[in-house]
C-alpha cells in the first residue's frame, strides 16, 4: 500500500496541474479538486483526495506554464476542441512512465479522466474540480 501511496502522490502532482492545461475560458482563483486513483489488482482502494489549488491570472492565461512543473515530463500531443481537451505526455526519471487524458471545462468546472502507466502499473483517475471562490 505504501508503494501505491508514494505513486498516487507523486503521479497527482503532475497530473492535478495537468487538467488545467490549455483551459478554454478557465477562470483564476481557489479550486475544490476531488481526485479518485484506481489501481487494478490493489487489494486495497485508495480513498478520494480532496485539495484546494490557486489559479492565478497567469496560470489561466498561460496554463503551459502549469504543465512543465515537472522538469522531467514532455508533453507529446495535445489539442483543444471546444471546451475539451485531449493530451498524451511521457515522462522520465523516478516517476517515469506515460500519461493521456481527456478534460472538459464548464464555466466554474472541470472534469477529466487520465490513464497512466508508471512502474509497471495501470492507474486510471477521475478529477473533478470547482471554482470555489477568489484565492485567500
């Protein structure tokens, strides 16, 4: 379970900044973000992640910002349709692995759906965020 943890977290940090990429119309401010992680074949689930992140005027504005936090991660692909977004990213190093995903932005929300492959695990994650008002 430790193992699966370190993973669930060191894989959130790149991906919870990674669904705000390229957001159509994305507002800044304080953001409600429930994430929930499966692992097939984990004999134990692991809970729901609830956190609370700033987006500032620059990170809507320029979210590519957002998605290089991790020096070892590249963006491969990635379009923008309407209100979705799509995009597949690599990455190297401790957390190396693959990642793709699908967001779809509401006016004060999103939505997005990520499958990853990292250490020889498939981890699927559902990401559902609120604007929740102005940042403190």
């Amino acid at each position: 379970m430790k193992i699966a943890l370190r993973i669930f977290i060191a894989t959130a940090a790149v991906a919870i900044p990674l669904s705000c990429f390229a957001a159509p119309a994305m507002k800044d401010g304080q953001w409600e973000i429930t994430t929930v992680m499966d692992m097939p074949n984990m004999p134990v689930k692991i809970p729901p992640q609830v956190m609370k992140h700033c987006y500032s005027k620059d990170d809507v504005k320029d979210q590519k910002k957002v998605i290089n936090r991790d020096k070892n991660c590249t963006v491969k692909d990635y379009s923008i349709s309407g209100n979705r977004v799509t995009w597949k990213m690599e990455c190297t190093g401790e957390n190396a692995g693959t990642m793709s995903g699908e967001t779809v932005f509401g006016s004060d929300s999103y939505d997005s759906t990520m499958k990853m492959v990292t250490k020889g695990r498939n981890m699927n994650m559902k990401v559902k965020a609120k604007r929740v008002g102005n940042c403190p």
